[in-house]
C-alpha cells in the first residue's frame, strides 16, 4: 500500500480537486491522509466530513505548523513503508499509484525514491509549458528511454545542477526519510534538501519515464510568489552553501562544484529579473541580480 499525505493550506477547490483524483486511481491499494495546518474556512472539515469514504482520514492541526513542520507531522503520522508528501493543489492522474506500485516491486535495492513523470497544468487545470519547466525539463532532467536509477555522487550532481523533480510526485520509502529528517529554515527547498541528504546517505531514485501525475503551477503558490519577490532565492544561496559543505565532507568535488553553481537557481533569477523592471521592485531586481552572478567560493 502507498500512504498519501496531504499537507493542506490553500484553495479549496484545488483540495477537493487533488481528493477526488487520488479516489479515481485504477489501483485502490492506497490510503489518504489530509493534514489540515488550521486553514481558516470551515466549510472544508465539512467537506470531508460529508465524503464518507474510509479510505479517506482528514485531521486538522490544533495550532498552524507551517509548511517543514507540518511535512513532519506527515512523516509522524505514516505507517506504511512508502509515502507520498501529495501537494494540495496537484493531480495524480488515473495510473499514478499503479505505476508507482508496480515500480517499488521490481526496482533494485536500495532505491529509496520513486519519480514518476510529471505534466505541469495551470490555474484552470489545461496543460502549461512555462519558461521554468522547459529549462527545468529540456536542459537539466535525465534523457530517459526507460527506467533510470540515479545514486551517489551522480544523483547529487544532477539534482545540484538543476532540480528536475516535483516533489509532490515523488514516493519515499518512509525510513530513510525519518533518518534523515528535514532541515530547518528552509520551506521551499526542502525537497531538494532530502533528496541530496538521503544521496549522501547511500539512498538511490529511480526515475520514470511515465506520465501520471499533474503539477499545478500558479501565481498564488508559494514558491511563485517568493519568487517573484526574491525570497526564494536567498533561502536557496544559503542551503546551496550547506550542500556544498556536506559534499567536501562526503569526498563528493563534483557534487559540490554543482552546489557552489547552482546553475538552474542563478537561470531562474535571471528570468525574473524583466517582471521586477516593470514593476520597478528595485529591492527584489537587487536580490536576483545578487544571486544570478553570485556563485561560491
């Protein structure tokens, strides 16, 4: 069985979205846990309340964790050997289980990470193709003809360069994940963070050439708007510096070379920096040129 946790803070509708298509899976042997982090509408723990599907738990925090501590109380929770952390404003298409589950059966030991392929929609739920999705997929994601497994020193190295993944796609195996922990201080890069903290530990992924899951990249998510701000990216100088760190330790040059560039991040910055012109947002245009032409020592 796969345990699919729902962190939730957001717009109701993607919610309820993101439920029902995790209850049209063609594979049933799966379990859903929402996680409410106290998001202020009512009307939400009455949805849940009228759905009447047991294999459905909803359960609201009694105070507002915040986004690492609530991917904890998920990790808390879990029972099964693989989870999925699923984003409350994403889709799992129709086969995502199936295929998931069917990969962990065959898949070499020590793979610890599944990554299935992703499409990415927009706001009404039509297929997208934005400038940070090509980057992401067409120069930094490995060219697949079939099954790949990504470990050690490689796997850093590619997530480094670029992270190619989607995170509420992603299947864990459960363990690895509670000894590595997440780190603090940084909310949106945490996926990036485990990945290359569970690479270190001598966990592999495999990656899938399947298409069966649905990303939903809008302007009112998280990591668009501290984006479109600047914030995102000093998180991201900070915990490129930390990876960096942990790869010397670890013997890694290449891994750390790729934190030290972090090139897809200083890309991404660049590609702000137009919108914060319009706008004249003169301190965010200083954030971005700062981390487009920064790289560390």
């Amino acid at each position: 069985m796969i345990e699919i946790f729902l962190p939730f803070w957001g717009d109701p509708g993607y919610l309820y979205a993101a439920v029902d298509s995790v209850r049209a899976q063609t594979d049933p042997d799966w379990r859903l846990v929402v996680v409410d982090d106290q998001y202020p509408d009512p009307s939400v723990a009455d949805w849940f309340a009228a759905l009447d599907d047991p294999r459905v738990r909803y359960l609201r925090n009694e105070t507002n964790l915040g986004i690492t501590d609530n991917y904890r109380r998920c990790l808390e929770l879990a029972s099964e050997e693989w989870m999925v952390f699923f984003g409350c404003d994403d889709l799992m298409l129709p086969t995502y289980v199936e295929t998931v589950r069917a990969a962990i059966a065959s898949a070499p030991a020590g793979v610890d990470v599944v990554s299935p392929g992703s499409r990415v929609i927009d706001e009404t739920g039509a297929i997208s193709d934005p400038l940070v999705d090509r980057v992401k997929q067409r120069l930094f994601a490995p060219r697949l003809s079939g099954p790949l497994v990504l470990s050690g020193e490689d796997m850093a190295v590619s997530l480094l360069r670029g992270n190619w993944t989607y995170w509420p796609s992603l299947a864990f195996r459960v363990e690895p994940v509670r000894a590595q922990g997440f780190i603090d201080d940084f909310p949106l890069i945490q996926d990036l963070a485990l990945l290359v903290d569970l690479a270190l530990a001598g966990s592999s992924m495999l990656v899938l050439p399947d298409e069966v899951f649905a990303y939903r990249r809008h302007s009112q998510s998280a990591s668009s708007t501290t984006v479109a701000d600047g914030g995102r990216f000093r998180g991201e100088r900070a915990y490129f510096a930390i990876a960096a760190e942990r790869a010397d330790r670890a013997g890694w040059p290449r891994a750390a070379r790729a934190a030290r560039m972090h090139l897809a991040s200083r890309l991404y910055a660049v590609t702000q920096v137009p919108g914060a012109l319009r706008t004249r947002s003169w301190g965010s245009l200083r954030t971005l040129a700062r981390h487009a032409a920064t790289t560390g020592r």
